[in-house]
C-alpha cells in the first residue's frame, strides 16, 4: 500500500469519526428539546391569514387556476361560489375565567368579521364553554350569524373542553334539525387559550369521536406562551393545516382582517391581494 492511499484512509476514517461524532451530539441535543415547543412560535399575521384562507376557507392555488380559467369565458360570479370548499361550520368559543372580557369581545368580534366575508350560503352554529357548555345558536344564515354572536354571553368558569367536544357532536353534528345544510361536512374551529381542567382525560376522546364523523378540527390557540400545548395539538386535526397560533384576540382580529372579503375575490384574478394590508 502506498502511503498515499494510507493518508487517504486514514482521513476518510477520521472524516466518519467526526460525522458520528457530530450525529451523537445532535441526537443529545434535540433529545433535550421539548418536540412541542415548536407550536409556540407565532408567525406573522401575514402568514397565519394565508394558511387560515387555503385550509379553512378552502381557497388555495386550484381554485385560483380555474377562477382564472372561468374568468376569461366570464361566467357568473354565483357559480364561482361553489368552487369554495362547501361546509357548514361550528364555532367553539372558550369562555373560562382565563380569558378577560375585553378578549372574548375580541374573539366574538373577529369571528363576526370572518362570517361576514364568507359565502353567503355557508351556516353557523356557536357553542360556548366554561365549567359547561351551551348551543348559543343552531346552523344559522350569515347574517343571523353576525347577529347572534353580538349577543353571546360570558360566563368566565373553568374550562369543560371536552363537554364543548360532546355538546358538539350530540346535539351539532349528529342531529339533524338544527338548521344545518343536509349532505354537507362540519368544519369545527375552536377559539382557545389553554388547556382544559374538567375531566380533561375525556378531551381527545371526544376530539377523535368527532373527527371520525369526518368533521375537521381547526384550532386558534390564543396566548403568547401555551400551557397546555400537548392538547391543543391532540385536539387539531393537523398540526399543518388545522393548528393557528396568535399571541392575543388582537392578533387574531388582525389574522381575520388580511383575509380578503368574498365580494373581492375577484381582485384574486387580477392581483395578489393578500399581500395588499387594505383588505
Ligand atoms: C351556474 O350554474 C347553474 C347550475 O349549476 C347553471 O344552470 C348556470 O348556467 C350557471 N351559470 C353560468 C353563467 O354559468
Ligand atoms: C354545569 O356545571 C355545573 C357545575 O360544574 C354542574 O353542577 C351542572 O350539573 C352542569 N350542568 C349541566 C347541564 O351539565
Ligand atoms: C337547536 O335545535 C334543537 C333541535 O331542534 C333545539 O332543541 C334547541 O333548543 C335549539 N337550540 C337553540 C339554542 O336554539
């Protein structure tokens, strides 16, 4: 052997020693690392408000590809109504003592700005929890929505997340004359700042019961540092498309505010709106 194909073994050798080396420290390091500490992070509101559009609302990039297409042979902006993902949706309000009344306002108010921009067709129900929970309204029109919600009370209690789930399911999503448009699935989007302190073992039960019903679970999960993160991922549907994350009910009032109304979806043909803040 000569001694250069020594020196080139004994580089390679001490090449993989430093790798393993280095895979070791790395495996110890993320070891330490509590793997939900990533869910803290909040992103922009930017960001947030596009995600929420394209899962939520189910605008994403092959709607716009046949708005596109539909625009140039110029048919009735009615029919594009149905290229939006089709569901009827429940709303699950924390109302536990941990939220201060100028934040529920907030969250009731953000959540009056987002019926309003959606389509006409689309029902609302509300439930709000604290040490129980309450059907505030059945599947109701967009503006009976917008209504009824200025007249949701808050009870400041504990936080009964999983009689939420079950009063959901029960009397929301398997019964049938509540108002709610027949054949259609259930979007369920869950305003919280924590995590639950009543029977809290039953939450992610429930949580699955509903999703089997083919339901999604989409959670606000409010507050600068969460507590309870390991159940509010549980209670998600996704963490990708079905988690949000704002700081406070200001935060989401921005979030709801960059998503653009329905009657200027056509401004989504022309332009890229949702990076223009006027919306
Ligand atoms: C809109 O849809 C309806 C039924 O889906 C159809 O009859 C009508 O022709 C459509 N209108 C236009 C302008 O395409
Ligand atoms: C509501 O909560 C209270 C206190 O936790 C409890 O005593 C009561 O039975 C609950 N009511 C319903 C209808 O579940
Ligand atoms: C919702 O509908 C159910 C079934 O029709 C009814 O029993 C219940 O009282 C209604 N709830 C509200 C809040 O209107």
């Amino acid at each position: 052997m000569s001694s250069k194909v020594l020196l080139v073994l004994a580089l390679a050798a001490l090449h993989f020693a430093g790798d393993s080396s280095a895979y070791i420290w790395q495996r110890t390091k993320t070891f330490d690392v509590d793997p939900l500490e990533r869910f803290q992070a909040i992103p922009p509101a930017r960001e947030t408000a596009e995600k929420f559009m394209r899962n939520f609302l189910g605008i994403d990039f092959s709607v716009m590809r046949i708005l596109k297409r539909r625009h140039r042979r110029s048919i009735a902006m009615d029919n594009i109504s149905k290229l939006y993902a089709q569901f009827d949706a429940i709303f699950i309000i924390d109302s536990s003592r941990s939220i201060l009344p100028k934040d529920f306002k907030n969250t009731l108010h953000a959540l009056q700005l987002l019926t309003g921009k959606a389509d006409k067709q689309r029902r609302y129900a509300a439930i709000t929890f604290s040490h129980n929970a309450t059907v505030r309204f059945n599947f109701s029109s967009k503006q009976d929505t917008i209504s009824n919600l200025r007249k949701v009370p808050f009870e400041a209690g504990k936080t009964n997340t999983q009689d939420a789930l079950g009063t959901c399911l029960n009397e929301l999503i398997l019964e049938h004359e509540n108002g709610a448009r027949p054949g259609l699935r259930k979007r369920v989007l869950i305003v919280t700042d924590g995590q639950s302190n009543v029977a809290k073992e039953k939450t992610l039960m429930r949580a699955a019961q509903i999703k089997r019903t083919g339901t999604q679970i989409f959670v606000i999960a409010v507050g600068r540092y969460m507590k309870g993160m390991s159940e509010i991922v549980g209670l998600a549907s996704s963490t990708d498309a079905h988690l949000y994350r704002v700081a406070n009910t200001k935060g989401f009032i921005k979030v709801i505010r960059l998503i653009p109304p329905w009657n200027i979806i056509k401004e989504y043909m022309t332009r890229s709106w949702l990076y223009n803040p006027e919306y």
